[in-house]
C-alpha cells in the first residue's frame, strides 16, 4: 500500500473525519478524499462510511485498519 495512502487511512481512523484528517496532514480535503478513493478502488471495496458528522469505518475499514497497525508496530 502506497504510504500517503496509509496515512491518510490512518488520519481519518484516528481523527473521525476527512476534514480533520486533511488539516492534521496539512492537505486539501479533496486529496484526502482522492487517496481514500484511489484506495477503495484498489481493494475494491469502500473502507468509510461518509457522513456530514464525519466518517466511520466499514466491516472491510475495520479489517484494513486492524491490518495497517500490525503492519506498523
């Protein structure tokens, strides 16, 4: 998995919401949405649920999460 793509992934898990997420890596909302994108459509599947209160994880968002922190630690 591209790196950026990683973070993103992980600001949005950590922070709650897309928007939180792009200023805590200091980029536009819209490029955190693209790399969230670009990522569900690699694994074919969408990893967040989009709400106006922010994002929450899916069934696969919750198996992608649990598989980027044991890659990290």
């Amino acid at each position: 998995m591209d790196v950026e793509l990683a973070r993103s992934f992980l600001e949005i898990v950590s922070s709650g919401s897309f928007i939180r997420a792009s200023r805590r890596l200091n980029v536009a909302q819209t490029t955190v949405s693209a790399r969230i994108r670009s990522l569900e459509q690699q694994l074919g599947r969408p990893l967040f649920v989009r709400n106006k209160g922010g994002a929450s994880l899916t069934p696969a968002g919750e198996q992608r999460g649990q598989s980027c922190s044991t890659s990290s630690a």
